[in-house]
C-alpha cells in the first residue's frame, strides 16, 4: 500500500491560499518527503502528518519553492528531540547552504542527519517494502524525478494445502517468498500448489520541475500514479517552454505515451486562480487525471 | 501615526496554528518589515500586507524562525516584478546565504536589493519620517532590538494668526519647522505666537530573542509601545534563563523600569497551547499590556 498526501500544489509564488511544492510518501513502514518548499511543517501540522515519522527527504531541484521549508523542518525536529537518523537526498550544494544556516545559529542536531548528493540516475534508497531511484528531468537548472517502487510482495499461504502436504510451519516464510518445498521422500510441492499470489507491488513517479521531456516516458513507464508538473494551461505553451515547465496537455501526453495507471497533476501557476481548466484539459488527453489538491490522500 | 501588525508571535517551533516571528510597521509613507520567519509571505496575504509596500527589511539574528521566510519574499518580489530598491538589515553572514540561495536556482532579481551588515549599535535608516537605529540585545548568538522614532512633527500654523501678522504664504513651511518670523520693521514674532505645537513624535521598540538584560531599559527608555519577547511564563524561569530567553515578568519588569507607555509580548513557546496565562503575569507587574496576536493591527 502507498499513500500519497499533497501538501503544496503551487509554483513559484504562494496565492490563493495555495502553498510552495511538498508531498509525504506513506508505505505501511515509511514515511517519505518529497520537496519541502516554504511552510512544509505547518502544512504537515495542518494534516496531522507527524514530522517524527519521515526517514528519507528527496529534493528535486533547488528553486527555492522546493526546499526553502527544509532547514526549518530539521530545525524542529531536532527541537522537538529527534534520535532516529534522517537521509536527506537533494542536489550537493544544499549541503554547503543547510551547513551555514546550523553554523551561523549554532545548531546542534538531536539526531544524525545524513546528506546524500544526487549526482547519477539510479539507486538513492533501498528500504524493507520499497525502492527509491532518481532520474533526470529537464528544468532550467539540474533537476530529479523519483521513482518510488515496491518490492515484489509476499505470497499469500493457503493453509488448508500446507496442511495437506504437511508442510512445516518454519518453512512458511520461504513459501512466502516463493520457493518450492521438497518432502522427505524427495517429492518437489510447486510453491504455486500451495500459495496465491499477493497483490501486485505499487509505483509511484514525481516529476517536477520539467519542461515537455520523452526521455520521461521510459522512465515513467506504466506506474501506479504519475505526479508530473503541469504548471500552465494549453494556452500558454510558449511561456512554459520559456520557463522549462509543462502545459496540462505535455503532462497528460507523457501519461498516455507511458501507458500509466493514472495521472496527478499540480505545481500550478498563481496565475490561475481556479484550477477547474486544468483537469479539463489533461483528461481530453488522459483520461484518468485527477488535481493534486492540498490535503488530499491518494491511495496507490 | 504608527501602525504595527503582527504576523508570527511563536517561538521556534510553529504550534497551535502560530507562526514564527514576523512584525509589520507603517507610517504614511513606509512599511518596514522586522524578522522574517518561515511562512511570512504566506501570513501576508492572509493580512492584506502588499509585499511591494516594503521598503527595508530588518532581521534580528540568524536562528531560522527569525529569517528562514526571507530568501522565499525576496523571490517573489522579483518573480511579481518588482523596481523598487529593497534594503535588508541583518548580521552579515545571512549576506552570504543568500547569495548562495540565488547562486544555486540561477535567480536574477528583478529589483536591487542591498544588504547592510549590522555591525555596530547606533543609525541604520533615515526615512522621511522616521529613523531607525539598532541596539544590542542578549541571546545565545548576536541579536539585535531595534529602535523606530517618529521625528518631531511639523508644527500646525494657526490661520487667524499669521493672516493678522501679515506673515507671507511664502515662509508657511519654515513657521511649521518652528522659526520666527522678522518682519519689515524688524519686529520678531515669535513662532509660538502662531503656531500650535503637532502630534507628538511616536516611537516604538522591538527586543527579541533576548534574556532579561537591565541595557535593554536604557535603549527603549519612554517608548510608546515596546514589544519584547517572553517565550515562557514565569514558573519557566530556569529555562528561559537557560535558552537565553525572557518570561512575561521580566518583560513586564523591563517594560516598567524603562516606564514605557505600552508592552506587547510574544514568541510564545510551543509549550503552551493558550496564553490567558502570558498576559495575566506580565499585567500583575506592568498594566498597560497586551498579547501579540497574530493579523491584529496595534495603532501606536
């Protein structure tokens, strides 16, 4: 199960009550981070998400509608008496900016925070239930997409034919993981005779910032829910491509080319202040778009 | 006429829906603002303060929750396209944070922004109408208080008078600064003679973070409001001591000692869910006190 919560659906510039770019990831054992734009904790106070819960931070990019609320959140964390570590994954030079605003106030965390460069696509973290992996997107400085994927799940153990095939029960979790059992006579029990499968394993890819961009598309490819920017209406594609962001209908295009399950668009423009045009003109394209509506939970 | 509106009255962890510190001052001509906690730009829209009011900027020290909303403002100035000059107040190594902020999003401001490291006691701005100076206050890093005064008021020209003295329409401006008038035959009229003395000057002083410190009352002596922090109540005094912060009490003492004709108190720790209790202590030791709220405007 993944459970994804907007906190800030807005670009650049707060209005209209909207806020800068944030999302928590929720796994049945993780809590994730996902930009930290400015009033992240109070928006994380707001929807009741526990700050102590958060293991990993992932920070796309540094404009700083995407990070200017982190060192604040870390700040309180550690006020608030934080021991379990913390993994914060972000572009190098945040380290140098995080490390003099502790300096110049003569910050001693409470908890052992540990910064990773993003520096090459692939592998960031490598959880129990789930994978964290990072690709480029293409905005007008450095900028990462992540791909949250879970682990193959479990399968599901039919205890009437275990019992049948007098299957010991300390041989249950290598069931589970899909072996073969072998009786003492020799004879192989196929795992599928005795198990089911478990649900399938569940995606989910963030794309922001990003101007209209197909290397997207392979990286995308067929996940559960796809968050990509879609800062401007059709109307205005020159000013999105002057600004490297995406129109409602590139986000929608990059849904339906990578066959995703379905589509979550945000990052808005304070330009607009409704945002009815803007699952209007994505579904003309792909179908199964929703808004990213502060304070919603989308069940993955 | 001076005019204060409070946008944060917490302390460094934001708590019960209360921010952390930001002021608002007006006169008829300028808006300044003082700190500039996380969340800033956001409670100004809320209150209906226009970001391009601002003409200064004053920060007292470089803990987050005093500074962490600034870099976030001065982007979205430049990002509304602001002209107007802005000039920030501050120790000199949030200079440099700064600039890194802007370095790494490759920002370019639309507007001049022009730092002044805080270096020493004394002047910092000239305005038409007011000055405002820095004094050094107490905290566990370098903080400053800052000093807003009214200068002294034109004087009123009383019609009657001047027009049964003969005084010309041309020397108006130097009766309202106070001169005599000599006419032809060398008679004196003295400036009181036609003239009524204005409103007097107002004044208004600002100490946070800092611990209880007796240099505090010779710096806010006889000010017509002064807002000094009182992060705990006074059973907390052991810890207020500790973290270099004040309780009501000793504001209500340092408000009384300098005979101040108002006190506002503020950066309330998270501790404390209400704040009955803040203005209950502080009132039994200086009366004329009230509870920095948050959006309410205080009229000086």
């Amino acid at each position: 199960m993944l459970a994804l919560t907007i906190l800030g659906n807005n670009s650049a510039v707060p209005a209209f009550g909207r806020n800068p770019t944030a999302q928590i990831l929720q796994t049945l054992e993780e809590s994730y981070l996902i930009d930290c734009g400015e009033g992240t904790q109070m928006q994380m106070a707001r929807y009741k998400i526990r700050r102590s819960k958060i293991s990993r931070i992932f920070i796309s990019h540094l404009h700083g509608d995407h990070y200017f609320g982190l060192t604040g959140l870390l700040t309180s964390m550690s006020l608030l008496g934080r021991t379990q570590e913390l993994h914060v994954y972000a572009p190098k030079e945040l380290e140098e900016i995080i490390s003099k605003q502790f300096e110049v106030a003569a910050a001693k965390l409470s908890y052992n925070l540990i910064f990773h460069a993003i520096t090459t696509e692939g592998l960031l973290a490598d959880d129990k239930t789930i994978t964290v992996s990072a690709f480029k997107v293409k905005h007008r400085i450095e900028c990462w997409g992540f791909l949250f994927k879970e682990k193959k799940k479990l399968r599901n153990i039919d205890i009437e034919r275990v019992k049948a095939y007098e299957i010991p029960s300390s041989f249950y979790s290598k069931l589970q993981q899909g072996e073969d059992y072998i009786n003492k006579k020799g004879t192989i029990i196929p795992n599928e005779e005795v198990t089911h499968s478990g649900v399938a394993p569940k995606s989910y890819a963030y794309c922001a910032d990003t101007v209209y961009y197909e290397s997207n598309i392979d990286n995308v490819k067929g996940v559960d829910l796809l968050y990509h920017e879609a800062t401007y209406l059709q109307a205005h594609t020159e000013r999105a491509i002057a600004h490297f962001h995406s129109t409602t209908v590139q986000a929608a295009t990059i849904a339906q080319k990578a066959e995703v399950k379905k589509l979550l668009i945000g990052h808005f423009s304070s330009k607009y202040e409704t945002l009815d045009e803007f699952v209007k003109e994505a579904s003309a394209v792909f179908t199964n778009t929703e808004l990213a509506i502060e304070g919603m939970c989308y069940k993955i």
